[in-house]
C-alpha cells in the first residue's frame, strides 16, 4: 500500500516540473520576438510591414509654443485576437498633460494581424523644450499556459519636441522672462510666534482699557439746581428788569410789546401748566373757555394779547397811553390770578378757629 501511495506521488512531480520548463521556454521565446519588434520602430504609413507585434509615433507639429496643443498618432500592430491595455493619462506624459485623447474600441483586423490607433492631444507648460517619454502598452496574446493570457508592454520611442518662446528677440530678462512654477515646498510645522505676538499686544490693549475704566478715579460732577420762584413773583421780577431796560424812552416799542408778551404768555403757562409760550393768541382765548377763569380776566387777558399782536406784526406804533395801558391789564391779571400763599398746618388750624 505505501509503494503505490509513493509512486503517485512521483508521478505528479513529474508531470508538475515538465508543465513549469514548457511554460518558462514560451515566454523565452515570446519575451525575444517582442525585444526585436521594439528595436526600430516602422515610419509612419508602413503599418502594414512592421513585425507582430510592432508600435509607431507620429507628433504634429514637432515644435509648439508653451501650452499650445500637439497632436501624438500611436499606431500598434497587434497578432490576431491580442488585447490592448492603453496607459493611464491622469498624471501625463513626462512633462506634458494630456489635454484629451480616443482610440479604437476594438483593433481592426487585418490579413496578418490586427492594428490600432491612438490619438492624443497634449501640451507642455514648462518655456524649455521637452521629450515625450517612451508611452507603454500593455498587449495581451492568448495562448499562454493552460490557455491564460500572455502580457507584453510595447513603448514608443522617445520624441523630442521644441518649445518656441512666445517673447520678442532681445527682450529684457527682468520685463519678459517667463519663470517655471515651483514645486510644491515642505512647511513643515506652522510658525505661530506670529500668532502669539497677536494675542499678546490684544490683551495689553485690553488690560490698558480696564485699568482706565476702573482704577481711575471717577469723578462726580454734580450741577447746581437753580430753584425756580413762584410764577408770580418771577414774572413781577422780569417785568421790574423789563423797565429798567428803558425800551420806551428809546422808542423801541415793538421790542418792549415783546418781551412783556413773553413775561405774560410764560406766567400762564406755568401758573396753570399750559404750553400757552407755544400758543397763539387765538389758541390762548379759546383755552381760556375752559380755564375757570373769570369773565373779567379772560377779557383783559384778551384784551392785552391782540393789541400786542398789533404792534408786535401789524407794526403799530401805540402812544404812550396806549402802552401804559398794557401795562395795567399784565399787572391786573397777575393781581387777580396769583396762587393764595400756603400756610402751615398750625397757621390754617388758627385762622379757621378765628373765621368761626
């Protein structure tokens, strides 16, 4: 039992080395035939005489300004059947980008093989000329080992292209120059030195404010109140100081009317908390209809105010009679319409015991 357990072991070994030798020879002589195809590549337009499988460029033009577009033709002659894996182009080729590119969904066939067109539009952004670096192509030949996929890379040549500059001859290096892009540069750890002299200079500003709001002293400035007199007496006041302005010696009538309309218009409105200083006299007459003050009084009031009006917008120049008698009703009303002073409660008790 253990000599037929051995011998079908040797068996498999056997046939496990034979597989690995005839898989290594194929791609020996695969690996051959595509370093010969790679060697020289065909001019373009003789596609249908280059070696299976064989890749070509063409560029036009092979000369261009800085970001200008250059056409690249890559034409590959594939065996019948092969699959073609083309490169990625999200990061370019060399120092070009590719602006846009297309290809054969599928290679054309032919009588000895299938082929292939690739067509890219790329630009170079650096003013010094560049080379195309060799493009690969992964090209899948079935027919490998147990029936897999074979994979070769075919790579186009090399081409270099001519960047023109785009500035005028003999121009100033410092007015035209066109400066290549730097590469990204390593930061490394953020300098915050700035940031703390920031923090620093805010909160001394800062401090300086709250010692100025409150180490400082405050000082209380306390108006003095002026006690206002009674209407009565202010207004017998202002008219004494009014004549000792001797208004109508000079003949100046019309400022006289004024100022004693004013003394009388301001004694009513403090006298019965009126804005009658802000009244016309028709306002103050028809305020009078409710003021419970006397016919009389209201009479002379009145009496007194539109002669005023008169010489003070009518321009009436009054005789000396006439003014005199302006006078009297101001004082008669004053008279008439002056609060009862306000005596102490002892007083009041008094004088009602007296009166019974």
């Amino acid at each position: 039992m253990y000599r037929s357990i051995f011998k079908n072991i040797d068996n498999a070994a056997a046939i496990v080395l034979f597989l690995l030798s005839a898989a290594a020879v194929r791609c020996f002589a695969f690996s051959g035939d595509t370093a010969s195809a790679q060697a020289e590549p065909a001019p373009p337009g003789s596609e249908h005489s280059m070696a299976l499988p064989a890749i070509t460029a063409h560029v036009s033009p092979n000369s261009a300004t800085v970001g200008d577009a250059i056409l690249l033709n890559i034409a590959l002659k594939i065996p019948k059947g092969a699959k073609i894996v083309p490169p990625e182009t999200e990061k370019g080729f060399g120092d070009f980008t590719v602006l846009y590119w297309s290809g054969d969904s599928a290679p054309a066939a032919g009588k000895e093989g299938d082929s292939a067109l690739y067509r890219y539009g790329i630009a170079a952004y650096k003013p010094q000329n560049c080379t195309i670096p060799p493009i690969p192509f992964l090209v899948g030949l079935v027919g490998g080992a147990g029936g897999g996929t074979l994979y070769d890379t075919l790579a186009t040549p090399q081409i270099p292209i001519e960047i023109v500059s785009v500035l005028p001859e003999n121009a100033p290096d410092s007015g035209f120059a066109i400066k290549d892009l730097k590469a990204q540069q390593k930061t490394g750890k953020a300098d915050i030195r700035s940031l703390w002299l920031l923090l620093i200079a805010a909160a001394a500003i800062a401090a300086y404010f709250l010692i100025e709001k409150y180490a400082r002293k405050r000082v209380t400035i306390t108006m003095p109140t002026v006690q206002l007199k009674p209407p009565y007496e202010e207004a017998i006041e202002s008219i004494a100081a009014l004549q000792q302005k001797k208004y109508l010696d000079r003949g100046a009538v019309r400022e006289y009317a004024f100022e004693l309309s004013d003394i009388f218009k301001r004694y009513i409105g403090r006298r019965y908390d009126t804005i009658a200083p802000e009244l016309t006299t028709g306002e103050i007459v028809s305020w009078f209809e409710f003021s419970g003050i006397s016919r009389e009084m209201r009479a002379c009031a009145e009496r007194f105010l539109r002669s005023s009006d008169q010489v003070k917008f009518a321009k009436w120049k009054p005789d000396r009679q006439a003014i005199d008698k302006f006078m009297r009703d101001v004082i008669m009303f004053l008279e008439a319409t002056k609060p009862e002073p306000t005596l102490p409660y002892e007083q009041k008790t008094e004088r009602m015991g007296a009166v019974e």
